[in-house]
C-alpha cells in the first residue's frame, strides 16, 4: 500500500510514478514549510485540504471527510492520516516546491509522489 499523504485517496486520482525533480526544490525545514502552507488550501482533483501551523489536517476527499496530524521531523513532513474512517497511517515525506506547486514524495522522498496547487 502507498504511504502517501493521501494514499488510498491518491490512487483514485490516478497516482502516477515519481518523475525528476529537476525543477522542484526540497523544503527542508518546517519554519519554511509553515510559511508556504499558512492561509493556503491544497488541491488536486476531488481533494480540497489545509494544514495548520498547529499540527493539524482537514479537508474532503472524494465526498469524505479527511483529518490527521503532522509534525517536522529531521526535514520531513510526517503525518497520520484518516480518510473518512479509514486510517491511512504514518509517513514521513519529502517536501517540494515549483512556483504554486506543493509535491509531496512518501516514504522521506523515496517513494511515490503527489502534486497539489496551492490556492
């Protein structure tokens, strides 16, 4: 199973392999990463989503709700995650950005990825 930010709900918008990240640049501390999410909502198809500066997840996925919690970990974004009420777990994930582009990669960068704009 993907360890992604949003695995299950991922995969029924088509994840897709981790590509290059020649024009993305890594966030690699949290201070930084506050500041690019803070007022912002995530999105992708299906998916509207807002992370705290507190630690906190919400959002809806595909007519479902989604909440969690992250910390910053040695230059991670590690969360656990609900999809309505399935546990979609732990990960930590390397943080990426490109202009309005947020990619999050699971598994601190090694696994699959997903892209969301900032809004």
């Amino acid at each position: 199973m993907f360890k992604l930010l949003f695995t299950t709900i991922i995969m029924a918008t088509s994840v897709v392999m981790r590509e290059a990240m020649a024009d993305f640049f890594i966030v690699s501390q949290r201070d930084e990463f506050v500041k690019v999410v803070t007022g912002k909502q995530l999105e992708r198809p299906f998916i509207k989503l807002r992370v705290s500066n507190a630690g906190d997840i919400t959002g809806r996925a595909l007519m479902a709700s989604v909440h969690g919690s992250w910390t910053w970990e040695q230059g991670y974004f590690c969360r656990d995650l609900f999809w309505g009420k399935r546990e979609l777990g732990y990960n930590c994930q390397q943080v990426s950005l490109r202009g309005n582009k947020i990619r999050f990669t699971s598994d601190e960068g090694k696994g699959d990825y997903a892209d969301f704009t900032l809004k």
